[in-house]
C-alpha cells in the first residue's frame, strides 16, 4: 500500500515539475486543437500511423453502403461479433468484443455513451444509422482515461456529420432479400452562426435464409435524430442532440429443456425451438457546450440524459420473459491548458446515474435502483524532445456499488525517424458489476466486487512512403475478480469466478497505389485465459484464434467499388471443431457504385458472395443440437438502392 502511495506521488510531482520546465523559452505562439484527445493533445487524423489506432472513414463509409454503425464496426481489427443469427436485431442478443472484452467505453461526439443495466450490451450500436457517421475509431486502452473508467477493452470512437455552409439534403430508398425495405433521409445545414442534422430512417427485413435452411425472423426499426448548434465565431460552441429509435422484433430460439419432474432420475432432454418477440426503444438527449477561453485553453461542459426500454413478450414456450427499463444520466466538466508548446494539461471531472426504473420477470420484478459514479482525473502531456513524447495520467473513481480506486497510466511515444514510430503504456481499469448483475432478485449479489485489472501496451508502425503503412501492436491483460454466472449453485448468480489473463495482436497494412486504388489488410490474433475459483465454471469467451480482414476501394468517377473479405481461423479457439457451423471460413461482400449525375448514385451490395455456411455463436449444446438447429448468419444476399442530394 505504501509503495503504492509512493508511485502515486512520484507521478503527481513530476507532472507538476514538467509544467514549469522550460518557461522562459515560451515565446512562440502554442499550436492548439479544440478537442484534445487521449494520450496526445492533438487529435487523431485520418493518416494518423499510431500503432492500436483503426479509422473507418467518409470514403469507405460511402462507398459500403452500411446499414447501421453496427455494420461498420464489425469491419474495424478488434472488434468481435458473436451474433445469434440477424434475428431480434442482432444487438439484442449478441455480444460485441473490444481486444477480447465486452467491457469498452463508446464515445458518441465527444460524450461516453455507454449503459449500466443488464449483462448485455453496454451499446446498441444498430440505433445509429450509417447515413450520418462521419467515422468510427478504436482507439487503444490507454486512451479512456477522459471517457470513462471500463476501457479494459479499449475505446470506440464515433463521430456523426457536421454541416459546411448552405444546406444539403440526401435521400436513401434501398430494397433487397428478404423483404428488405429501407428509407433514410438526411440534411445538413449552416447559415450564419447555426447549423444542423436532421436524420429519419425506417428499415424492414424479413425471413432470412443461411447457406443451407430459411430461418424466421422480422425487424422493423425507426431512428429519428437531430442535432442543432450554436456558434460565436471560433470562441464557443453550444450543441443540442436528441435522438429516438423505435425496434420491434421476431427470432427464434434454438435450445432445450428438461422435462423429467423427478430430480433423482437421468435429465430427460427434448428440443425447445420457439419464436418470440421484442421491441425496444430509445430516447437520448444531450446539451454540450465547448468553449476556447484562449488561443492555448479550452473548457467542454456537457450534460446528458438516455434512457431505454426492451421487453422480450412471454409466448407459450417462452421460458424467461423479462422487461427492463433503463436510464443514464450526468453530466461532465473537462478542461485543457496547453501551458507551453511542449507542455499539455487535462482535468475534469464527471458524475452520472446508472438507473433501473423497472425490471420484470417470471419469478421477480424490482424498479427504482440506481448507481452512482463520481470521477476527477488529471492527465498531463510532455514532449521531451522533438523525438519523444510521454503522458501521465491519475483518475479517481466512486462507485456506489463497487466502492474506489485509484487509477494510474503511463504512455510514451519516441519518433526515432519520420518514419518511423514506436509506443509504449501501462494503463489501470475499474470495471464495476452492472446493476442486473448486483440488483436481480433471483441472480444478483450485492457483494460482488469491480473487476479490476492491468493493461500493457506496445505497438510499432512504419510509414516507408505517403503510401503505404505498416502497423503492429500488441497488449497483455491481467484481470482480477471477473464477473460470470456461477452455475454451482442453485439457484444460479453472479459472482467474481476468475482471474483473466488475455494477450493479442494486431499486423496491419494500408496502401494508397493511386488516387483511385486503396487496398488494407489486417490480421488480429487474441486468446483469452481464465483461472478459475474452486470448483467454478470456465467462463466463455467465444473469440476465434485468428481473423484476417481485407479491403480494396476503387473510386474513380462514376464508378466506386468495395470489396470486403473477413476469414476466421479456428473459431473456437482451441474448445472443439463442432461448436460453430464452420471453425474455419471465409465471408466476402462487393459494394458497387455508380453516380447517375452530380445528385444521384445507384448501387448494388452483394454479400455472402460464395453462400458461405457459417455462425457465431457457439453451441454449447453438447451436440444435442445439430449445427443445422442453431443460430446460422445469412447466406448470399443483395441490396440494390438509390441516393439523391439536392
């Protein structure tokens, strides 16, 4: 504990002492940014070559044709989707894996947007339709000190459009497989010292067949957004975003049940394939103000307010119906002060309210339960030469559940040449238990502890030419108190189960062979180890062994092309060869693009171009259910659309 203090204080002094060093060569005007971002106080460019950081920018964002940001990002190395089919709007039931974690801060124009509720999702990010993205980031571990204090994972960074001068209006009219109907409209405007987005979308998808059987389903969603900002020159900003979004859902369930009454007889299993329904919906409303005080000093104050609904309907063999009612709210208070060219400060604080205001099952209910989460933070940026650049950083966390910590981090960047970069951090997490998993009458435990844990960090890239980049990364995560349910005991809860130890990495490579070709490549490898308790179950993680993803862009009026391919190698990872419809597959998608005349552009999406058969979510069935029985994601399917800008 002492040695602990000791470090504690050796980091805060020499914080204080870099921000005195060199004083009197402060001349020269300090180049500063409005948003100073994690790690750097500049922020991240789309030909950024850190290592650990991947950008899905406007032109592939265009040329995709993506339905949502849930589709974007499944495209982004790290990123792990273990979908139970498309079913119930994929996010429903589906865990989405950051670095081989589920517990990542989502950053949505500057404001963390993560939940605290159930143990699903901390995001839904089918909410957000593709049209007004302007990019979707992952950015390393040791980038979420500002943002939150669960970036065991890392950060996901999306950032929506903003206006230039004049307004712009598109409309997307979009038909396919599978009954697919979809219609977005969206306009962006500025005049004078206001600007706005305004964005609607409604989408329909009906059965859907895999490689090889249809299976039934249905979604029907509506998103409604608008973000509205004042401007006073280049001295302040104030930024109005609400948003709706309306779900509803059919999907069958594939699994089974024990139908023998008497406990001292054998399990009698038979097959319990049902459908149910969903529906969800979502309203979320921001107010964020960011001011530059001086030409080396800004402040951002913002305040937020989210709230969700999800009920999954009781049918006649539905085992566990259950409705939960969810809001976040709070607000923050960021500053920044370049106080010398070399020389940056960061410090805030922020408070938010993690509610469940209703919460319903079969065997029990409970409402009006909340979590509190305080947090200062201090971070600070020097350049110690030309070459090398380090940044400290000290966040303190309350959690009304999971008590306190203290949380430091440490980066070093070094330039040896211009081409060359290597990076160096060591960042602490809190991961406090989520409410379901602390308030559940049936499953809860108040005495659950946070996870906490150790990140460690080191990437490399090389930029030989403006053409081409080579990245490399790699992390070690060591993990203690991880959150599972404890199946060795009944009834079953949540309990601290085991010690993770995860180690991954990332080669990547981005090259520009002219202004109309661009090809990227990325392969991502990650295992994810778990020590368990005594006489605990091993917890699953579902994350294959590798995952090569590729991409080619062709952009040459009229015409762009996307060519997409995503192979996975050993999805299970070591655990068996019949847990997934296909251990070992590719999957490819083609968008094409051809611009009518300045306003319209028709296009044609072909994915699962070679009908490949394959899942993502494992079955752990014990081969009781077939592969054929389980949640197969869809085969060759097409969307043929038309976009108009006036």
């Amino acid at each position: 504990m002492k040695q602990k203090y000791l470090n504690v204080f050796a980091l805060t002094g020499l914080c204080l002492l870099t921000w005195t060093i060199e004083t009197a060569a402060a001349e020269e005007a300090a180049e500063f940014y409005l948003e100073p971002m994690i790690v750097t106080a500049t922020r991240y460019e789309t030909n950024e070559i850190k290592p650990g950081y991947y950008k899905i920018g406007e032109q592939q964002l265009k040329a995709g044709n993506y339905d949502n940001a849930l589709d974007v990002v499944q495209e982004l190395p790290g990123i792990t989707i273990m979908g139970q089919g498309v079913s119930g709007g994929r996010n429903a039931y589906s865990n989405i894996l950051l670095n081989g974690s589920d517990r990542y801060i989502v950053v949505v124009d500057g404001i963390r947007a993560n939940w605290n509720g159930s143990s699903y999702n901390d995001f839904d990010f089918s909410v957000l339709p593709a049209e007004m993205l302007a990019s979707v980031e992952v950015l390393p571990a040791s980038a979420g000190a500002i943002y939150g204090n669960a970036a065991k994972g890392g950060v996901i960074r999306i950032t929506t459009k903003k206006a230039a001068e004049g307004v712009k209006t598109s409309i997307n009219l979009e038909t396919g497989s599978y009954g697919r109907e979809r219609e977005n409209i969206l306009q962006l405007g500025k005049s004078g010292d206001w600007s706005w987005l305004v964005a609607a979308q409604k989408s329909i998808t009906g059965d859907y067949s895999s490689a090889r059987h249809s299976i039934p389903s249905y979604d029907n969603t509506e998103n409604a957004d608008v973000k509205v900002t004042k401007s006073w020159g280049d001295a302040a900003e104030l930024t109005l975003s609400y948003s709706a979004f309306s779900g509803r859902y059919m999907s069958k369930i594939f699994n089974y049940k024990n139908i023998e009454t008497d406990t001292t007889k054998p399990a009698n299993l038979v097959k319990n394939i049902f459908m149910v329904n969903a529906r969800k919906t979502e309203n979320n409303i921001s107010l964020e103000f960011n001011r530059k005080i001086s030409d080396s000093e800004n402040n951002v104050l913002g305040i937020y307010r989210r709230g969700s609904n999800a009920v999954y309907d009781e049918g006649s063999n539905v085992p566990n119906p259950w409705l939960i009612e969810l809001r976040t709210q709070g607000f923050f208070d960021r500053y920044t002060k370049q106080w010398h060219p070399k020389n940056t400060l960061t410090g805030g604080i922020e408070y938010y309210q993690d509610l469940v205001l209703d919460y319903q099952d079969l065997t029990s209910n409970y409402n009006d339960r909340t979590m509190i989460s305080k947090a200062v933070y201090l971070q600070n940026e020097w350049r110690l030469d030309d070459r090398l650049k380090a940044t400290g950083r000290l966040r303190q966390d309350w959690n009304s559940s999971a008590g306190k910590k203290l949380s430091p981090a440490v980066a070093v960047e070094y330039n040896p040449s211009d081409k060359l970069l290597y990076t160096l951090a060591y960042t602490e997490y809190f991961a406090p238990p989520k409410q379901l998993q602390v308030f559940s009458p049936k499953n809860g435990n108040e005495g659950l502890k946070p996870e906490e844990g150790k990140v460690y960090e080191f990437g490399a890239s090389y930029k030989p030419e403006y053409s081409l980049t080579l990245k490399a990364s790699i992390f070690h995560r060591d993990a203690a108190n991880v959150i599972a349910v404890d199946r060795t005991v009944d009834p079953r809860r949540y309990a601290n189960v085991a010690r993770e130890k995860a180690t991954g990495f990332t080669l990547s490579a981005d090259k520009r062979f002219s202004e109309q070709w661009r090809a990227s490549v990325a392969y991502t490898q990650t295992k994810v180890e778990t020590e368990r308790s005594k006489n605990m179950p091993q917890v699953s993680t579902m994350i294959p062994h590798g995952e090569l993803q590729f991409n080619l862009l062709y952009d040459r009026a009229p015409y762009s092309v996307l060519l997409q391919g995503r192979g996975v190698f050993d999805q299970a990872n070591g655990r068996g060869e019949n847990l997934f419809s296909n251990n070992t597959y590719w999957v490819w998608n083609a968008s094409v693009n051809y611009k009518l005349n300045k306003q319209a552009k028709l296009y044609v999406k072909v994915n699962n171009i070679f009908n490949q058969f394959y899942s993502s979510w494992d079955n752990d069935t014990g081969g009781f259910l077939g592969v054929e029985e389980w949640y197969a994601e869809p085969g060759r399917n097409y969307q043929i659309g038309i976009n108009y800008t006036f």
